[in-house]
C-alpha cells in the first residue's frame, strides 16, 4: 500500500479530497491542485459549493485566478455529495471546532466527517485531520469511528494522520504554500506517505513527529503561546497605566534586545477561530487527567476581562470631559477581529460593543471590511456607510477596535473629540491632544 500510494504522489495520479472549505480548507485544496493532484473538495454548504465550481472566490488568501484557473482546467470542483469520497485517496479534514455556548470543545464538526468518510472509505486510503484540536482527537476519537463503520483496519487497509493547519490570514509573506508543516502519524509508514504528500504540494519544510497526539499538542502550544504572551503585555499594560507609564513604549524598548525577546502587543482582547479558543480544548482535555492548567487559565481571565476593561477606560475618558456614557455618541473603527480581513468570528470589537450597550452608549461602527455583522450570540449591527470629517465629529468619542490600515487616521484625529485607540494604531499621528492610547 506505502509503495503504490508513494508512486500515485509522484506521478500526481492520487486524487485529494479536502472536507470543509473555509479560510484553511480552500486554500488547501487550491494549493493540492496547483501542484497537479486532481482535488476535490466537500462542504455542508451548498452556496461554498456553488462558488467554487462557478471559479469565484470567497476566502481572502487565495488569488481569484488560480481558482478560477483550476476550476476551467478540471483540476479543482466542490460537492456537497460526499459518495464522492469513494474515489478519493488523500481526504483532509477541515472542518470547524468551536467551543459550544459553555465554552466547552465542539468536536461534532469531526466526528460527522468521520461518520461520513468511515461510510466511503476504501482501502489504500489516507486521511488526516488539520482542524486544531485536544491532543488524543485522532487516535481516541476518529481511528475507532473510521475502523468500525468501515470495517477496514488502520495502518493496514489506510493510513491516518494529524497536520495541523497554521494559516494566519492577511499574513502577506506566511501562506499556506509556504508555511511549514508538522505531520505525526499513526504508524512509520504513515507518517511517511502523509509527509511525502505535503511535501509533493507545500514549498515549507515539512517536520515528521512521532504521534498524532505530538502533532495536537504542538499546534495547541504554538496557539497557547500567544494567548499567554498577550495576556502578559495586557496585564503590563493595566497596570502601566496606573503607573503613568506607556506600555507601547516598554514593549518598543524591551524588542531592541535581539535574542530571548518576541514582542506582543496589548488589544481590546483575543479574536479568531484560534488563539482564543484552542486553549479551552487543552484545560477541558487536561481535567481527564486531575490536571488544572492554572498558567493557561489565569491568561484567559486576563485576555476575557479586556473588552470590559476598555469600556472602563472609555467611561473615564468621557467623565473627563463630563460626558456621561450612557447616551454618549460613540463611533467603533473596526469589529473585524484583525486588522485587514474581514473575519469577526469571536472579535472583541463585538464584545466591546456588547459591552457599550449594556451601559447604554449610543454605538455605532465604521468597518470597510465588514458591512454588517451577525454573530452566534445574537449580536448583529451595519456598518456607517462612509467615515468622513462631518461623520468622525458628530460623535462623542471614537473606539480603534481594528487597526485596519485603509482608514485616514489623520483626518480621524483632526475631526475627533477624543479618541481612545485600544490597538495603537494611531502611533505616527503627530498631534496627539486628543488621542488616549490603551
Ligand atoms: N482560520 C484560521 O485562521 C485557522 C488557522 C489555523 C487553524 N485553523 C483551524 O482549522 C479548522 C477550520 O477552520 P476554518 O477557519 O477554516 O473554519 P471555516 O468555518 O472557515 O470553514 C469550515 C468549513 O467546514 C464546513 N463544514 C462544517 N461541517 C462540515 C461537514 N460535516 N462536512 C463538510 N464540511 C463541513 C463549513 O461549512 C465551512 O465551510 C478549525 O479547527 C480551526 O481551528 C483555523
């Protein structure tokens, strides 16, 4: 089986599969068809579908060309028809994982695609998990469910693998082609043909561990690294204020130092599919084992008290002014989670927001990226429709919730009352008068 899969990789006569094409599905498969492996890729929304077999494109990162290119070509097509998975020999799972309303892992995305694959697998099959995940997930969770429904035997009749996706959208340099990859494996050959794989598709490096679970556990490390890194400068950053120092300053002076030092910055709190949530998967699987991650924990309780601690500044701000919040006119500049990309899932900037209204503020926002947001916590509003000088001075006080980089900070800060920038985006603006930095 390792042979005949190794030689289908190299002559690009093994036909991939990618199971759910959102930011990290899409340019996965695109990637998979641009290097001449026949891609197919399946998703439980018909509209994505839809999209990509008309050629148009709906996921920042990937250029419109190439997948319209390899849409006409015949290289790349979507269904929601997952018989299809019949014909695959490299099936990657991309699929969602939340946390559900009580912050618990939301693993029912990859179980339903592996109850789905056990159905319409075949022998001389590769699967691998990418979704970010709690270490254990593809060998307690979907091995068994792939072996009993269909009947075949892992390491025998198919190979199973996890490789953690690492795409950091709007990245202008990191992409999915070039980004390295980590694969660990159930079994020696495995891990062999699942790297030889990626290697056939990706120009990164690709690094070999000696366990799926190896492989989990190093994504949740590379996520739970920057949880906790931010939620240092956050909590530097609280009490810099009540020093009467600037933490943007520290942080600036501490990154001269070139070895041993990598700069994060302080935000209105942690936003994304992934740095927030991924920690809740290591605390939830760690509880199996008596274990409290007390570090990773003791940051989240930082991170999750920033949007409530920003309205705390925006009520003194205005009480400086004499200027009650409630029925203060305030403008939020951004609800995307970060800058350039139009992706709000878990934003701050919505919690903020939420936070503003529980106060009863009169808030509004300006987002270019996104015109109207809807999220799974019933929160939803528009975007004003233009940011000019009459629009920024009508209101109280202006929110940087985003540090888009297309907005004329210049004319903000001339027009403003006040501002209080949570991202310091407005740190080359000259004239400061009116600008309070988080
Ligand atoms: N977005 C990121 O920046 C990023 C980075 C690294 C890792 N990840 C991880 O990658 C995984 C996917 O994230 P994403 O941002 O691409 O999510 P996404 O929501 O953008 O895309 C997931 C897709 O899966 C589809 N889907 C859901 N259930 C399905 C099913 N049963 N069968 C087929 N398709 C199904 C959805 O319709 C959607 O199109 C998550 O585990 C996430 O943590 C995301």
């Amino acid at each position: 089986m390792k042979n005949e899969l190794l030689k289908k990789i190299k002559d690009r006569s093994l036909v991939a599969g990618v199971i759910g094409l959102g930011y990290v599905g899409l340019p996965l498969a695109v990637e998979k068809a641009r290097s001449g492996f026949k891609t197919i890729g399946f998703d439980v929304q018909k509209k994505k579908v839809d999209m990509v077999n008309a050629g148009s494109n709906y996921i920042g990162d990937v250029v419109d060309s190439d997948l319209s290119e390899l849409v006409q070509a015949g290289m790349l097509s979507a269904t929601t028809d997952f018989s299809l998975l019949r014909d695959i020999e490299f099936i990657a799972i991309c699929v969602p994982t939340p946390l559900d309303v009580h912050q618990e892992p939301d693993i029912s995305y990859v179980r339903d695609s592996a109850v789905m694959i056990s159905k319409y697998l075949t022998k001389g099959t590769i699967v691998v998990l990418e979704s970010t995940t709690y270490p254990g997930t593809t060998e307690e969770l979907i091995k068994p469910i792939l072996e009993k429904g269909s009947g075949l035997k892992c390491g025998e009749d198919f190979y199973l693998g996890f490789s953690p996706e690492r795409v950091d959208p709007g990245n202008l340099v990191f992409k999915t082609k070039n980004t390295p990859k980590v694969v660990g494996a159930i079994g020696k050959d495995g891990a062999e043909v699942i790297s030889a794989m990626y290697r056939a598709v990706l120009e990164g490096d690709v690094y070999t561990v000696s366990s799926p679970a190896v492989a989990e556990m190093e994504k949740i490390l590379e996520n739970t690294y920057r949880n906790i890194n931010i939620g240092l400068v956050n909590e530097l950053g609280r009490l810099c204020y009540e020093m009467g120092i600037s933490v943007w300053e520290v942080i600036d002076a501490a990154k001269t130092k070139p070895y041993g030092f990598q700069a994060f910055y302080p935000g209105p709190g942690l936003g994304g599919h992934c740095i927030p949530l991924d920690p809740y998967y290591l605390t939830w699987k760690a509880r199996e084992y008596g274990f409290h991650t007390t570090l990773i924990e003791n940051s989240m309780v930082i991170n999750d008290g920033q949007p409530e601690y920003c309205v705390e500044r925006v009520m003194h701000i205005l009480n400086w002014h004499k200027k009650a919040i409630n029925g203060a006119k305030i403008l939020m500049l951004g609800v995307a989670y970060k800058q350039d990309i139009n992706d709000y899932r878990e934003s701050p900037a919505i919690r903020v927001w939420k936070e503003l209204k529980k106060v009863k503020a009169d808030v509004e926002y300006y987002d270019p990226w996104v015109p109207e947001f809807k999220n799974m916590y019933g929160e939803s509003g528009k975007s004003i429709l233009e940011l000019t000088p009459e629009t920024v001075a009508s209101y109280d006080l202006v929110i940087i919730t985003t540090a888009h980089t297309n907005i004329d900070y210049d004319m903000v800060q001339k027009n403003a009352k006040v501002i209080f920038d949570t991202k310091n985006a407005m740190k080359n603006i000259k004239s400061r008068k009116n600008i309070e930095v988080l």
